[in-house]
C-alpha cells in the first residue's frame, strides 16, 4: 500500500500530490521545497487560507496547461512551528488519510520535506504509521451502496517521494510504521468484531493462524488441563458461560541466549459483569473488554515479522466470557487461583484480575521470564483518574517501568506512572481467604494491581491499564471513534529498543 518512491511529484499524474510545509515564525508564507507550489502557497497567503499550522489543509484543483503539475489535485498541510516530533508526523499522515477518504482519492504521493531538520526515516515511519491507522474502516458488516454515490473507497496506493539519498533510509522507516500501524488496524477489527463472532475460540484461531504464518511455537490451553493446573481464576470466571474459556500461548525464540520478555494481555470478550451485573447502558461497549490481549496478539505479529534478535517473547492470553447463569460464580465465593492462593470474589464483575492471575503465575513460573508486562482493560477508576488520554502504568520495578514510557511516548501511546505501595495490600485482606478480589472505591486501579502484583513475585513486572484508552482515546486525526487500537504499538516499540 505504501511504496518509497524518488520518481519526481512533477510526474505523478493520480489523485492528490501533497507536500507539507511549516508555518513561519515571523508573517511570511510557508516554504514549500517546489516552486511552482510555492507560487500557490504564497498567493494563498495573501488571501489568509494557508499559515501552515498544525493540521491546516489547503485543497488545490490545478490548471495543467498552467501550473506544470499532472496531479487532479494538490494537498497543502501544516506542520505547524513548534518543535517537531514523531507524533507530528503521524498526525499529518492521519490528517492526509482521512482528507483522501473524504474526496474518494485512490492515489496519493506524498513529497517528504527532507529539507527539515529530522531524520528522513523516522519521518516516513511516522508518516506511514498516520496514513495507515488514520485510513482505518470496518465496514464488514455495512451493505455496500450500490451506485457510485455514498460507495465507500479505500485508498490503494500511496508514493512516498525521497531523494536517491534518503532512499534506504526511508524504506527501512516505511517498513517500520506499517508494521505498527497493520498491529493497530489488527487489534481494531478484532475489538470492532461482535461478541458472538469475536469468541475465546476466536483468539485460539488468530492464534493460530499467526503462529503458522510467522513460525511461532503456540499452543492452547484448554478447560481439562485448567483444571488439572487448578487454574481458578480462569474456570470461575467462565463457568457462568456456554463457551469454554481458552489460554492462548504463543512464542517467538531467538535460538540464542538472551532475555526473555513475558507478554500477558485480558481477553475478556464480553463481560456482562456477571451477577454483579453492569448497567444496561453502554454494555454493548463490554465487547471491547478484550482489547488488552488483542494488542499482545497483534504485537506477537508484528514481532514474528521483524524477527529481533535481542529478546525471546512469549505470549499469553485468558480468554473467556464473564456471564451471568446458575452456573456463575456467586458474590462471596471462594476460588483457588494457579499456585493455590484463595480469593474472595466479592465482586463478579472484578473479574478481569482473577483470569490475569491464572496468566501471571503460570507464566512467571513455567517460563520464567526476566521480565513481565501485562495489558488489559481492568479498571474504570483509570478513566476517573486519568480520563481518556493517558494510560495507566503500575509497575515494582524503576528501570522496566521507564522503558515502557519511553516506549509508550515514542509510540504516540503516552502513559502516566501510578504509585504502588505496600499500604494498599491492605485493602485486599480478607478475613476468609488470602485476598479479596476489589480493596474499595478508593485508589481502585491501584488495589487492582496489587492484587496482580501478588501473582508475579520479585519479576520485574509492568501492568498498563487500558480502560480508559482502548476506545473513546484522545481524538486524533489517525484515531477514529470506537476502538483506538492502543499499546500493540507500545509493545513492539518496548520490543525493539530492549537492551
């Protein structure tokens, strides 16, 4: 879909050309790299319609006999003068899809301004990445229109222009975003799938199929062997179910003698709330609970793709529904998770820590991993606290924990550190069993980790909670409503920058 091209923009006869500019400190027009674009800039200029700011578009039809460009159209977009940086990029290659989709544009080639003092292949990276989330549609459920009007089209190539110079460079950066951002569309369509289509059977399948095609070793763990391993957390919560609960296990090995790295993502794919059943309004979103083993799936894709050659990844993802029946777990029940501590399930709908548990322990102890992060959708009290911008990180270890910010800001998935301390154990006590599974409204996503945090030992461990940005995230011109398809990117970031 994305090609790096040195062909020259004077010969690209498709739908739109699109240069981007930066908006002058002082009052003068923006500088575009063409003359002949230049002219247009600068007499748009004069009128007021082009600054260059940040997300500014001007659309040009131009004259072919006149203005020495065979495009059908001419794109003009704003960088903006602050300081530039990855997500600036992303965003104008957001802001460049969604303009495409609303004129029908099939064509595009893009000239990256390497005239800018930032590095050619992370602009193309970061381009790539923009264009290819902010084009993102789910329609596979929408009857097409028949006629040409209101008929949806997708955008079947788009040319990156760079210097003979750049070339390399640009590719490897090309290469690069789409592997993140196909990771984010993948974890979209899977959130976007309804729950009857999108089942613990689903994630079994998919992981599967990306273990064939990207020589992963995987495996499934199912119910008969949960209960041989007194797995729970994962049986309680899906005994209320028609549908057996899955543990998914993919791996990629290096064959060499290095770290391994423990990824554990929630595939709740639909939680009810079971007899503490959730409010009627907005259940439909409860589809979307499996979001967090949605984005290790799709990272574990893009990671048997790369192939990096410093870390073993292993995968793990509990799947299951949290259903309310005569079968479910009962408010006041009493679980044994994996390695034999109680639980307390005071709440069924705190459920999301009981399948992670199961998950943590059984990963920490069979594969003994040098480090662990876990993703998943587990706390409202995240959106309280954090609102629908950041995602919350929890984490007993300094160093893993700056890396995954690192790799969360790198990323455009940005994250805030939360404190977790001994005192808030406290909240878990249970007079009847080793833990309760909710320690009180207050500081909940805290005591939810916590109670993670017991399930991992001394492994350096990092728990993202993604309630609050797995959908309804900040809007941004390559995130769309719905499912955001947030930290696969972050995951295969922290990936390839591991030490």
């Amino acid at each position: 879909m994305i090609v790096v091209s040195n062909k020259k923009p004077s010969q690209f006869a498709g739908d739109i050309l699109v240069y981007l500019v930066r908006q002058s400190e002082k009052k003068r027009p923006p500088v575009c790299s063409d003359k002949l674009v230049q002219e247009r800039i600068d007499h748009a200029f004069e009128l007021g319609d082009c600054r260059g700011k940040k997300e500014e578009c001007l659309l040009i039809y131009p004259q072919r006999v006149f203005d020495g460009v065979r495009a059908k159209r001419l794109l003009i977009v704003g960088l903006g003068k602050d300081e530039l940086n990855r997500e600036l990029f992303r965003r104008a290659g957001g802001v460049i899809a969604q303009k495409a989709l609303a004129l029908k544009a099939e064509k595009l080639f893009l000239v990256v301004p390497e005239e800018l003092s930032f590095p050619v292949g992370e602009m193309a990276e970061c381009l790539s990445e923009g264009l290819i989330l902010g084009s993102y549609q789910f329609k596979k459920y929408k009857k097409e229109e028949e006629e040409e009007e209101g008929k949806s089209i997708e955008i079947k190539r788009i040319g990156l222009y760079v210097s003979d110079v750049s070339l390399v460079h640009a590719r490897k950066g090309v290469k690069r975003g789409l592997a993140a951002g196909n990771a984010g569309m993948v974890v979209r369509d899977m959130a976007n799938e309804p729950g009857n289509v999108w089942t613990p059977q689903a994630f079994a399948d998919y992981g599967e199929k990306i273990a064939r095609e990207g020589e992963l070793a995987y495996r499934v763990m199912e119910s008969d062997e949960m209960r041989q391993l007194k797995m729970g957390g994962i049986l309680g919560v899906s005994q209320g179910s028609a549908l057996p609960p899955k543990l998914v296990v993919l791996e990629y090995r290096t064959g060499k003698s290095v770290p391994t790295l423990l990824l554990v993502g929630k595939g709740l794919t639909f939680d009810s709330g079971g007899l503490s059943l959730k409010p009627g309004e907005n259940m439909g979103d409860m589809k979307y609970d499996m979001c967090g083993g949605a984005a290790v799936m799709a990272a574990m894709q893009a990671i048997a793709e790369e192939k990096p050659g410093r870390v073993d990844v292993v995968a793990l993802v509990p799947a299951a529904e949290n259903m309310p029946s005569a079968t479910a777990l009962k408010p006041g029940d009493i679980i044994r998770q994996y390695g034999g501590k109680t639980v307390e399930v005071l709440n069924t709908d705190a459920e999301g820590r009981l399948i992670l548990a199961d998950a943590l322990a059984y990963g920490v102890e069979h594969y003994k991993p040098d480090a662990v992060v876990d993703v998943a959708t587990l706390t409202g009290a995240v959106i309280i606290g954090l609102g629908h911008h950041r995602t919350g990180l929890l984490a007993n270890n300094d160093e893993l924990a700056a890396n995954v910010l690192a790799a969360g800001e790198k990323a455009g998935e940005p994250l805030w550190r939360l404190p977790l301390a001994e005192e808030y154990k406290e909240q878990l006590k249970s007079k009847i069993a080793d833990l309760k599974n909710i320690g009180g409204k207050a500081g909940g996503t805290i005591t939810a980790a916590a109670f993670l945090q017991e399930f991992v030992g001394n492994t350096p461990w990092a728990h993202l909670d993604i309630a609050g940005t797995a959908w309804d995230y900040t809007e941004k011109s390559y995130i769309p409503k719905g499912p955001s398809g947030i930290a696969a990117r972050t995951l295969i970031e922290l990936v390839r920058s591991w030490r």
